[in-house]
C-alpha cells in the first residue's frame, strides 16, 4: 500500500465514530450501575464531609490528605450523572464538546487525586513502621494545607493531556492521518495515563511488602501498630485493584486491538473496558474503608453521629485493629464510650 493510499484508509478512519456504542444493551445496564453508584456515593460523601467539618474537625486532627480524598470523591461523584445519561442514550462521551473535555477534566483530576493522596498515607504508614525513629518528612508534609494545594497544582499538567475528545474514547495511534504531532500527543497522554496507576501501584507492593515483613519479625507485644498498618495499606491496595488496575490493563488491551485493526475483537473489548471504567468509579464507595481504617478517631466520630444507638456501643467496642477506643467510669457506674479525636 502506497503512502497516499494508507493516509486515505485512516482518514476513513477517523471519521468512523468511535464514541457510538456497540451494544446498547450493555451501556443501559451500565447506565443503570453508574445511577446505583451515584444513589450510594452521594449521601454517603455528603455524610463523611458532614463528620470530617463538622464533628471530627480534621484541620486539627492532621488528617488534611484525607478530606482531600473525600474532595476528589465528590468530583467524581458530580460527573456519574451525565456519564448515566450518555450511556442511556448510546454514546460513550458528551458530542458537546466544552461538556466532554470537563467531564474529561473532573473525571481525571479525581483519578490522580485520588492516587496521589492514598500513596502518600502509604507511604507515611511505610516510614512509620519500617524506617520507625528516622524523620519522616510525609508526617511533615501531611500536616500543611501547602502541600495539599501544591500537589492539586501539580495534577493540572497531568490531566490536561487527558482532556482531548478521543480520549475517552481511545482514538489514538492511527485513528488519523500520521503525524509527527499526533503520533507525538497520543503517545503523551497514553504514557501519563499509564504511569499514573504503573508507578503509584509498585510503590504500593514495595510498601507492603516491607510493612508486612516488619510485622513479622516482631514480637506479640509490638505487632498493634504494625497491623493497623498492615490495614491501610492494604485497604488501599484492594482500592487499586478493583477500581484502577482492570480498567487500565483493559485499555492496554483495547490499544493493542486497535492498533491491530481487528474491529470484531474491539466491539467486544470496547464494552469490557467501559464495564471497568464503571467498576473503577465504585472508589468513592471504597475509599471510606480507608477513613476509618487510617484513623479511628474518624470512625469513632462517625458511629456516633449516623448509627442508631443499638449498635452504636457494639461498634465502638469492636476493635478492626485500629486499636481501642477509650472508656471512661462515670459516678454512676454507667461506662460510657469518649471520642478519641486524635489520629491513632
């Protein structure tokens, strides 16, 4: 095939609409799962920010990264809506254009929030457990509205790329005529989606594997706080891997079809890898079983503030090895439960 004959064949191409989907059924019953999503996301986001302003008062509890989480939560949990209603109608993404590139936006800025601030308590969990006595300059850096504000700056870049109509829907790499430009813009913005979960994730294995290799060589008497720490970084493991590792390799998968031109095997892969995008929204679901295994002290405050009363005690006497509340005698004999605030 001569070059002028290729560069007709992908200008065909790119005119073919990818962002249609190939089975409507299946983006019904994705649309149906995205509202699911949204119905439990919403009020239990609206009551973690309830407890975290209002009740737990994290700015004096040093749990600054965390509300940063439940911010990222609440972008995403803005964007299931209008991701619904795409899907019901049978598209794949917006056809307004400023629509999909702040859905793009949102939708991405939440994924790299998200990542950035559940590694970093990672990794303070790490250096508090392995590197015990040396300065840990995360506890530090945790600790400053600064940095919080610095590292959503520094998101900025890495989203833009993302930001691009055929994104979402995977147009790249031959989808157009070839240029240098946009063979350079592709490849770009597919090497930041990938190192944005890649390099976070092996960050993550080398962190528990060295905490859970520490809790093993410790004595009964020391192994508390080595296993509450052991609880964190793998309740944010198990974050990452039913909301960020299926929908990435499913992408990698979905490039691959596409670069292969083998448009059976891509309709199929297409509803598979929109499938794990949905399940990879379910983190703002998840990421409150990190609240609380990060820091009792939040869960404590929100027991008290949304259980009934029935199991309210039940609860708060049940240690998910995050260690023990306090109680307290009062005159009466009546033990009642006090609410440790602090980060533990």
């Amino acid at each position: 095939m001569n070059l002028t004959s290729r560069q007709q064949n992908m200008s065909t191409n790119g005119t073919i609409d990818h962002c249609k989907v190939p089975n409507n059924f299946t983006y019904k019953t994705l649309s149906g799962l995205v509202i699911a999503e949204f119905v439990l996301g919403l009020p239990l986001n609206l009551s973690v920010l309830y407890v975290f302003i209002f009740r737990f008062k994290f700015w004096k509890n040093k749990s600054i990264f965390l509300f940063n989480i439940v911010v990222a939560d609440f972008l995403l949990v803005a964007c299931l809506p209008a991701k619904a209603h795409h899907y019901w109608y049978g598209l794949r993404r917006s056809q307004n254009k400023v629509a999909c590139k702040t859905m793009l936006f949102m939708l991405f800025l939440n994924r790299g929030a998200s990542i950035a601030f559940l590694i970093t308590l990672s990794i303070d969990r790490y250096f508090n457990v392995v590197h015990l006595g040396r300065r840990n300059f995360v506890k530090v850096l945790k600790k400053s509205p600064q940095i919080s504000i610095v590292i959503w700056l520094l998101l900025l870049p890495l989203t833009i790329p993302t930001m691009v109509g055929s994104f979402e829907c995977c147009n790249s790499h031959g989808r157009e005529v070839e240029t240098i430009y946009h063979d350079v813009t592709d490849t770009f913005r597919e090497v930041v989606y990938f190192t944005q979960i890649i390099i976070p994730f092996i960050i993550l294995v080398y962190c528990t594997v060295r905490i859970v290799n520490r809790l093993r060589k410790k004595t009964v008497g020391e192994k508390t706080k080595l296993r509450r720490a052991v609880y964190v970084v793998m309740s944010v493991v198990v974050v990452f891997s039913i909301c960020f590792l299926p929908s990435t390799v499913a992408r990698a998968v979905l490039l691959g079809v596409r670069l292969k031109e083998w448009q059976d095997a891509e309709d199929v892969v297409v509803q598979v890898y929109d499938s794990l995008m949905v399940l990879s929204y379910i983190d703002c679901l998840l990421d409150p079983l990190v609240y609380c295994f990060c820091n009792s002290g939040f869960k404590d405050a929100y027991i008290n503030t949304f259980c009934p009363a029935f199991l309210r005690e039940k609860l708060q006497n049940t240690d998910f090895g995050l260690g023990t509340t306090t109680n307290t005698i009062t005159t009466s004999g009546v033990k009642t439960n006090s609410l440790p605030l602090l980060e533990k």
